[in-house]
C-alpha cells in the first residue's frame, strides 16, 4: 500500500487553497483560535561561552524548572556545521519520491527509522501536517546506514560530525542539570543509560500549506527524550505552552533550542518540567526542523534518581524501561 506524502498533498493543494478534512484541526486546537496575541515571554536564552559559568548553571537550571525550554548560543557547534547540516537535509527532501522512498520506515518495522509520515496516533484521527527521516547517529553500535540517505553524497559526513558536536553539548547541559539537583555530574547521564544512551536524529519538514489557520505541523506533545537538542530553519512555527497560552517562539539564528523531555522529568522526580510544544505551519514557504532525541536505550529503566527520594519528597513517577514506556505513551495508555 502506497502512503501518501503531505509533500505531495502540499503540492496539489496549493492550487485550490483547500486541505484535506483529515488536516482540519478542530476549534480547541486551530492555531489561529489558540495563539496568544499580545506582549510574548521570551523564552530564556543563555550564553555558554560567558566567564561567569556559576552564572550559566543558574540560568540553564532555572529555565528547566520554570519553563522546560531554552536557547543556547555559542554552545560550541561550528555555524558552519548548522548550515551544512540544513543543507544537506533540505537536499534529501528535494529528491524525487523514489529517492526518499528508497530510506523509508518498512511498513510492518517495530521502530521508528527511516523516512516517513505518520507517527503518533491521534485520539480525533487527525492528521499532522509534515513528513520526516528518523534515524540514530550515536552510538555506532546502533547507528544503521539503511536509513542514512545516499544522496547528497556528504549527507553522511555532515551528520556523523554532528553527532559529536551534539553529545558534547549534551552532556555540558546534562552535568549543568545533574548538579542543580545537588548530585554528581554524571548522575543524569547515568540515569539515561551513560554510554549505552542513544541519539536519533530527526528531520521534519512541513512543505507550504493552504491553511495555516487551520493545521498544525506536529499536535502538542511532551518529547519522549531526556532532553532534545533542536535547530530550525529560518521559517516560525515552533510554540510553548505556558501559562495557560500558546506562545511563539522567537528564531535566533544559529541557536540550539533545548527541550527537557519527559525522562529528565521523570529523573529529577518533576523538579524539571518536560515543555508542552507544538509546531504550526506556512502558507507559502517550507518549515524545516532538525531536533536529536537523547533517548535511553530500550531496556534501560528509567523512574526517579534514589539520591532524590525520600519521606519529604517520595517518588512521583513509576520506573519503567524506556520502550515500555513509549508504547504506553505513543499508544495513549495509563503511566501510572
């Protein structure tokens, strides 16, 4: 059975200024009901290149306790590397169908690698309105090329160095994290599965889309991740839910954007908030994202740090391995 793409939806419904119903949010959901419209927060920015590092700890730990969100710059991954990295992705998703069809996730696969459409069941049968390549870049042990594009020719090279750039970062942020709860620095590492902790690469891309009012890009949603490190192309669409609002969040170029995910959560027993987030779309130009999940690996059991239990703060979450735990999720079925 052939699936169809919303590239190619994108392609013929740009002629009739109409979506499929399927793409048709109702009114709870609809972005141009539900988008704040006056004074937006900012989301937190942090600077991790400034002297003062005690400086840099409290602000990353504070916007993980308030917002579950934030931006870095001069987070140490080469501009140059971003670019390459954009470039490369944007080229895979201007092939021609066959190509990206080529890397696509086989119909019946327990996992998620690979180019595709669909990926979380929808309680209303709604549809998102982007398409997407999934696929883990560290470790190498786990790292499978059927699902890494051929075409650009360097697409392998560019995300190979990237996955080092990224892990570094990554465990900056986490000992940062680690240490805000007064544990050792490798505490939450650990608690992710250390050196065993995957890294999945994911590429959205949300082609033009006749009724932005109406669609969103990807419903709102907690990430399954510990914590997920996301660069966006020039186009907005990314939102947070605070406060009861969805707000916009602001496009700084060359920025890391950070979401604490809902294992992180789970780790500190809820002192970190895994960020409630969706993404809207354009009418006439393609939104393109690049997040990494860290992720635990499968059978890694994952509930709240020991070191953090006790009578005055008892534990808020159930342990569970980490693919149990994404079933339930992804499925819509109790975690507790």
């Amino acid at each position: 059975m052939e699936i169809e793409r919303v590239q190619d939806i994108s392609s013929s419904s740009l002629h009739t200024e109409a979506i499929p119903l399927e793409f048709i949010r109702s009114e709870k959901e609809q972005p141009a009901i539900t988008t704040f419209r006056g004074p937006v927060p900012a989301i937190p920015v942090v600077d991790l290149s400034d002297p003062d590092q005690e400086s840099v700890a409290r602000a990353v730990v504070k916007a993980s306790e308030e917002w579950g969100i934030f931006q870095v710059v001069n987070h140490g991954i080469p501009t140059e590397l971003i670019k390459r990295l954009q470039e490369v992705g944007r080229t895979f998703f201007e092939l021609p169908s066959s190509e990206k069809e080529s890397v696509a996730k086989p119909v019946d696969a327990k996992d998620i690698e690979g180019y595709g459409t669909k990926l979380q069941k929808e309680v209303e049968g709604k549809k998102a309105w982007v398409d997407h390549l999934f696929h883990r870049i560290w470790p190498p042990s786990c790292v499978n090329y059927s699902f890494w594009p051929k075409n650009p020719p360097e697409y392998r090279e560019v995300n190979e160095e990237y996955a080092l750039h990224v892990k570094k970062l990554s465990e900056t942020l986490l000992g940062i994290l680690s240490e805000g709860l007064g544990l050792r620095r490798d505490a939450l590492r650990e608690g992710l599965g250390g050196d065993l902790a995957e890294y999945m690469m994911k590429i959205n891309y949300y082609p033009p889309c006749p009724r932005p009012d109406l669609a969103l890009g990807v419903p709102a949603h907690t990430d399954l991740s510990g914590v997920t490190l996301l660069v966006p192309n020039e186009v907005p669409g990314l939102q947070v839910f605070k406060d009861d609002h969805w707000f916009d969040a602001e496009y700084i170029p060359s920025a890391v954007i950070v979401h604490i995910g809902d294992q992180i959560l789970r780790l500190s027993n809820g002192r970190y908030k895994n960020v409630l987030h969706r993404t809207t779309v354009d009418k006439d130009r393609t939104r393109m994202s690049w997040p990494v999940f860290l992720e635990p690996h499968r059978e890694m059991i994952v509930g709240p740090l020991p070191e953090l239990i006790s009578d005055d703060n008892p534990p808020k979450y159930k342990p569970f391995a980490f693919k149990d735990y994404s079933y339930r999720k992804l499925n819509k079925l109790p975690l507790d």
